[in-house]
C-alpha cells in the first residue's frame, strides 16, 4: 500500500513538471496587470486566457509595453503603457504580416476623406453621422489628449484603416478581435461583412446568396477553421469563404495580409478597370480556384465575369460619365456636390446599383447582378438619369442613345429584338 501511494505521489510529482513545462510563464508585470484586471475587466481576462497569446506566455504587458517613440504613452501604476496596440507593435512578433498589410489597400481606409463618401458623412448628413459610421470602417485619425484619454470624436474606433498617434495605420483587431485574436474569428465571413455590407458593396449578402456561402453554412462544422495552417484542400475542402480566396494559402501560394494581392479588377469608381500586373493577381486567384473547379470552368466564369464589368462600362458607365462632364462644361452644373438631383441619380448609378452588378458577378450572386445590380442600373439610367439631363441640357444624351446600346427604346421588331441578342452574343462571346 505505502509503494503504491510512493507510485502516485511520484506520477503527480512528474506530471505536475510536465504540466509546469508545458504551461509557458507569464511575466511578474503579467501577473500585476491580471490581478487587477481579472476584476475591473473580467472579460477582457476570459478572452485572453483562451487565446494563442496566453499559451506562448504573451501577457498584457508584451502587448502594452509602450514604445519610447509613441507620444499617447502613459504611466499606469508604475509602467509605462500604450492603450492602443497598433500595428508596430504587432509587428515585434508579426512582423511579416504588418509588412503584408502595410502596403494593402485596407492600411489606406481612412484617405477617403475628402472623398464624395466622405462628404455626405461630414456635410449632407453631419459629423455625429460620420463618427460612428463612415470612421468606424474606415478608420479614423485618433488624437490624443494625455492621461492616456482620447478625443472622444476619434476613439473609439477599429476602423481597418485607422491612423494611430505613432503613425501607424490600420488595426489587427479590425479582424482579430481583441484579446482572443482569433484566426477561426478572421477566417469567418461575418468577419469581412463588418463592413463589406449595404447598398454599395454588399459582398456578405453575395457571399450567403452563392453557392460558397450556401456550402459554407452547410459544412461549417468540417471547416477546421482553428487549423494552424488552413491550407485549402489540405486542411479543408468543403468550401471557401472570404479569407480562403483573398488571403489564406493554398498549395502553391502563402497567406497574405494584403486582401488586394488576387484581385484583378477594381469594381469600386464610376468605370471599371484593370489594375497594375492583373495577369499575375489573376493567376494567383485562379490558382484558389483550381483547387475545386476544372481548368474550362474557372476559365469561362472570368470570360462571363470580363463579359459583365465591359457590358456594365460601356452601356451605362462610360456613357453616363460622358454626359455629366459635358453638363459640367456647359456650367449646367454647379461646384457643389449633391445639390442637383441629377447628381444624386448618378452617384446612385455607380457607387451603389452599378458595384452590385459588377461585384454580384465577381462574386457568383445572381440576384445582386440582376435585380439589385443591373435592373436597377436600367431602370434609373433610362427612366431618371437621361431625361433629367436632357432637362438641365436638351439634345445632351442625343448621341449616347443612337448606340446599339440604347436602340431599343425607340421601338424594336421580333428581327430588331434578334439582331440585338446577335448584337450581344458577338460583343461579350457568349
């Protein structure tokens, strides 16, 4: 009895070493720091004790420990802390993602001031508006006022394109919330649709009507989104979300904190384009692709996706563009945005009917193409959009609608009606 009771006692000696072993050790300032706040913020507490950070011994003060150089630094009870964790100091650890990431276009958000976005947010709507709407996606220029306080039209924010007090831009909790900084978190497409919702660029709601999200919320259990290294078609097959086509690797490619990296075409101005070495971001999403589509499908949904964003620039965009410079000219317009009605039907016509259509396609949601997208982009171009212009300037959209495009509205017969489709079939190789 005594020597199996030496057995135990000698088990629980070894395993408690190799619990100690394995359980890295918090600093003593650590230690401070969840003392206090396993109190005054115990969820903050919770969070951080489930996290990746709490089982490689990244306590609060890695984190907070502030920089020499970051002005909005505080004394708090005998360290000196940041309350902001910005990208540099991310960086310490990741330093290849806040590289990544630095030069993304989400790093950028917060330059749409100025913007007509912006200017409806500020002016036409007002600054209270603009607070805790435009800035809370895009970010806003935090400022501080000392005593580790923030200008309260500044913070807070977790706009991804945030200017920091030390210059950095952006924040990783945009997308691993704080302080569990999740990797399953980001991975989710709820995720992304914080902001990539609404009338102007609703990728969550295209997402959730194609067949990816559909097979998303149906397999979601099979996803392994808590996988290290969420390879697709390694670690998951199942289906992609947002991440999966935009950031996460694959086979042959890293992941990337640069979103922008695979995407070939902006859909966001008033006419589309291609952007710098498309060739290569295109073969680098392909190459996603591939991992669940034959070569002649991936292939033919970028002929239907170029035949889209060409239909949309050519029919409706160009056109549209064209007429307004030409009112501008003839001083029909005046300098301030948004005080004309025409002005309001245009920037409608892009910003929000005319991206659902082309994102709808890029994307494989049908009813964001037709009936949020390019019916809705018909409806205002022919029946508000041109006879306000012709109102403000007559004879202005004469040679618009003399186009093949727009021929129908004088009337068409069964052979007219055939030779448009013929029209179409030729144009966009369908």
């Amino acid at each position: 009895m005594k020597f199996q009771f030496f057995l135990f006692s000698f088990a629980c000696i070894l395993l408690g070493a190799f619990a100690s072993a394995q359980t890295p050790k918090i600093s003593a300032t650590g230690q401070q720091c969840l003392a206090c706040h396993a109190t005054s913020t115990p969820g903050v507490v919770a969070q951080w004790r489930a996290s990746a950070h709490a089982k490689k011994g990244v306590d609060c003060h890695s984190c907070h420990q502030a920089d020499a150089k970051d002005p909005a630094a505080f004394d708090h009870y005998g360290q000196r802390i940041a309350v902001i964790v910005t990208p540099n100091y991310c960086a310490r650890c990741h330093a290849r993602e806040f590289r990544e990431f630095e030069k993304s276009h989400h790093a950028k958000a917060a330059q749409f001031i100025g913007s007509l976005d912006n200017m409806l947010g500020e002016i036409v709507e007002g600054g209270p508006a603009a607070v805790s709407g435009c800035r809370q996606c895009h970010g806003s220029e935090v400022k501080y006022i000392g005593g580790g306080k923030f200008d309260a039209d500044t913070w807070p924010n977790s706009g991804i394109g945030r200017v920091n007090p030390d210059g950095s831009k952006g924040t990783c909790a945009a997308c691993h919330g704080r302080h569990a900084f999740s990797s399953a978190q980001a991975r989710q497409p709820e995720n992304c649709g914080k902001c990539h919702m609404g009338p102007d660029h609703p990728q969550i709601e295209i997402y959730n009507e194609s067949k990816h999200g559909i097979q998303f919320r149906a397999n979601i259990a099979k996803m392994n989104l808590e996988s290290k290294s969420w390879v697709v078609g390694k670690d998951y097959f199942s289906a992609p979300t947002c991440a999966t086509c935009h950031m996460s690797a694959t086979a042959s490619q890293p992941i990337t904190h640069d979103v922008g990296d695979r995407i070939s075409f902006t859909l966001r101005p008033v006419v589309s384009f291609k952007l710098e070495n498309w060739e290569k971001r295109r073969a680098a999403m392909k190459e996603v692709c591939f991992n669940c589509h034959a070569t002649g499908w991936v292939e033919n949904f970028y002929k239907q996706y170029e035949g889209t964003v060409e239909l949309y620039n050519e029919k409706f965009a160009k056109p549209a563009k064209a007429i307004m410079e030409k009112l501008s000219a003839a001083g029909k317009l005046t300098k301030t945005p948004f005080d004309e009605k025409i002005e309001w039907v245009y920037y409608e016509l892009w910003h929000h009917e005319g991206r659902r259509a082309r994102m709808g396609t890029a994307m494989m949601g049908p009813d964001y193409t037709q009936w949020h997208g390019f019916y809705e982009v018909a409806k205002h171009f022919y029946t508000e959009f041109i006879p306000e212009a012709e109102h403000l300037l007559p004879g202005v959209t004469a040679e618009v609608m003399k186009s093949d495009y727009h021929k129908w509205t004088s009337g068409m017969t069964k052979e007219q009606i055939q030779q448009q489709i013929e029209f179409y079939k030729k144009r966009y190789q369908q």
